[in-house]
C-alpha cells in the first residue's frame, strides 16, 4: 500500500474510567488540534471522536501516538480530592493513496440510518450516515458528519483501507491483540504514556523519559519535545 506521508487519521477511544476515559479521550484530541494549529497544520473532524490533520511530515509526526494513554488526577466531581486513574485509546491511521489490498463487495455490510446532532432537517430525515462491516476482519467505521450519503460512503471506505493497513501492520510487529480490531482492552497495563496532574509530570514509558511542563503540553498543545520534533 501506498500512504500519504502528510496525513494523519486519529482516533480516541475511551479506555477504563467511565465518564473520566471519555473526558480524557476528548482532551487529548483537542490538544493534538491545538498542536496542529500551532504548527500551521489543517484539520477536520470525520467524526466526533476522529481527526484528520494534513500537513508536511503530519503522519511520521503522530504516529507513535497509538497505544494506550493513562491520566491520574483528581476529577472534577470527586469530592473527596481522590486521584483517580483512567485511559483513553489513540489509534493513528494513514491516508491511503493506492492499495494492493483488493476487497470482494460480499464482504462488505453496508448499514444506512438517520444521523443525529446538529445539521438540519436533511440530517434527521434522510439517512445518510453509513456504517460499514469487513466482515472477514471485524472491523467497523462509521461516517455520519457529511450532509450526504455518497460522501460519508467514501469516507467509511476511507477509514476502513487505513484500518486494514494498521491490521496488517500489526500482524507485521506480532501484536498479540489489535487497535483496529478489538482496540487493545484500554488496561492499564498496556499504558505507552502516563499523564499525572498532581505532579504535572508526563512520563513516556517506551524511551523511559519525564516531562514536568504537563499542563502547558495539553492545554496549549506544546507537544514539540514530547514527539521530538
């Protein structure tokens, strides 16, 4: 397969923590978008919980981000000023440009309904939103944000080659579980970052390396040192 080294798809999935994973998976793409902003990059949402940033270098830029993000910090609703631990789920998919991967249409299961939200009265009425299943694999996208259906069609179809890529990708590493497939489990265990608060400490845990600026690394997304660029 062929990529597009200057786009990067990502995706946050909330991890364990409830309520908490989900705030954190919104907080780290909104960071990833100020990062992007900063560096002059575009961006767009595919979907409430995916981002695509096109810019030079942008997919050799995010790429490390996938794996599993623990946060430690006191929640805003916790009373008792606990530290709590949750994780959210960064998958980086590439854009594909030309793919050698050729897909029998048996094998795919297209679902059309109704998209919800903000958008008008074609949104509510007409059911552009897509859902589309590779049943071989078991991968699932879904692209709902387009007013209509052709355009969120070709943007499942989009996401699903970047998702077999990544499987295939992870099969080529010998990953015992998949990102794409079943998304790891979220376990703490699998962690690749952990963001303490408290501390304002981010650690990296594959190059066993802190950063003490935490807070200004999110919410101004000064991610410069963090993915050494």
């Amino acid at each position: 397969m062929q990529i597009n080294p200057n786009v990067a798809i990502i995706e946050a999935l909330p991890g364990v923590g409830g309520d908490e994973a989900k705030l954190w998976m919104k907080e780290l793409l909104l960071s990833y978008l100020r990062f992007a902003q900063r560096r002059q990059y575009k961006f767009s949402y595919l979907e409430e919980n995916i981002i695509k940033i096109v810019g030079g270098g942008a997919f050799n830029t995010f790429k490390n981000e996938t794996g599993v993000h623990r946060v430690q910090r006191i929640p805003s609703t916790e009373r008792r000023g606990r530290i709590h631990t949750s994780t959210a789920v960064i998958v980086v998919l590439p854009q594909i440009i030309q793919s050698n991967t050729r897909i029998n249409q048996n094998e795919l299961e297209w679902q059309f309904f109704r998209s919800g939200g903000k958008g008008g009265q074609n949104v509510n009425k007409v059911s552009t939103a897509v859902r589309l299943t590779h049943k071989p694999s078991g991968i699932v996208v879904t692209a709902s944000r387009e007013r209509y259906q052709e355009a969120n069609r070709r943007i499942a179809m989009d996401l699903l080659l970047s998702k077999l890529y990544q499987l295939e990708e992870e099969k080529r590493k010998g990953m015992m579980f998949s990102f794409v497939k079943n998304v790891g489990t979220g376990e703490r265990a699998e962690k690749i970052r952990t963001y303490n608060f408290p501390q304002n400490r981010l650690t990296d845990h594959r190059i066993g390396k802190s950063f003490h600026n935490l807070e200004q690394i999110i919410e101004e997304g000064r991610w410069e040192k963090v993915l050494r660029i």
